[in-house]
C-alpha cells in the first residue's frame, strides 16, 4: 500500500502504527511505503487511470478507421 499526499509526508509518524493496526485487523500483511511524488501523487494516479479508461477507445477509433 503506498500513502501518498498529506500521509505520505506524516510516513515517519504513521507507518509504525498503521502496519501495527493492519496486523491486528487483517490476515493480510500489506508492505507499506510512503510516496515520494507527495501532493503529485493523487494527480498523476487520475492521470493514469484516464489514460488507461481512453487508450481501448483510442486504439479501437484508431483501428475501425483503417479498415
């Protein structure tokens, strides 16, 4: 899991308790790590996800034009 944003800058604060906390609640054992893109972080992962959401429509536009 990877806290970004205002977490992320708090990492050296939280990530103690947090994998503490998730330990206790979950059979699950989750690496954390802290950002380093900080306020970025959120921007860059919409960025992404539009990217991924417009590429199949993109290419599919691109591909029934040609035939």
């Amino acid at each position: 899991m990877v806290l970004g944003g205002g977490i992320g800058r708090s990492a050296d604060l939280l990530l103690r308790p947090l994998e503490e906390a998730l330990h206790e609640r979950s059979p699950m054992r989750p690496r954390l790590e802290a950002t380093r893109l900080g306020q970025d972080a959120v921007l860059l992962g919409a960025v992404a996800t539009a990217l991924e959401t417009a590429r199949p429509e993109v290419f599919e536009r691109r591909t029934a034009a040609v035939s």
